[in-house]
C-alpha cells in the first residue's frame, strides 16, 4: 500500500472511512482525527479505531503502523454483549 503524504492522499486511503479536521489557527486546535475502516486499529491510540495527531505528517506515520485486527476493533468499538457486524477479509 503506498504511504500517504497529503491530507488528501490520507482521506482517500482505503484504512481511512471519515476524517476531521480540527486545525484552528490562533485557537485551541484539536488537530487531525482521522476515522479508520471497520477492523483497522491504530497503534498511537492504544488499539482504537482512530488516530489523532496535530499534523499532516504525523498522521501519515500513524496511519503507516495501523493494523488490522478485527478482534481488537470488536472490543474497542463493542461490549461482549453486543451483535458484531461482519467485517471485510483485510
């Protein structure tokens, strides 16, 4: 898969299913949250199924470590009594 390095080759990486961007000049910014695709967990975020850094380039480096681990993105998204959605074969 080739590395992303714009912000807009990482809304187009197939790992990424929504983003948001919460760069704010002269306020507080909340930086750069990136959703990732059912199954896929990102390192940085303890095995959550987002990332969130402050800038384009170390989003694209903690996009490069996310996995995918359908089991560790059931038990950060769901309780063990809940149904668990099919996901894609990665």
């Amino acid at each position: 898969m080739k590395k992303p390095r714009t912000l807009a080759d990482l809304i187009k990486d197939p790992r990424v299913s929504d983003y948001s961007d919460e760069r704010y000049p002269k306020e507080c910014s909340e930086g750069l949250w990136l959703y990732l695709a059912p199954g896929w967990v990102g390192e940085h975020g303890g095995g959550c199924g987002t990332v969130h850094e402050m800038t384009v380039a170390e989003c694209c480096e903690a996009l490069g470590e996310a996995r995918y681990d359908p089991e560790g993105w059931y038990g950060s998204c769901f309780t063990p009594q809940m149904s668990r959605p099919l996901l894609p074969g990665g």
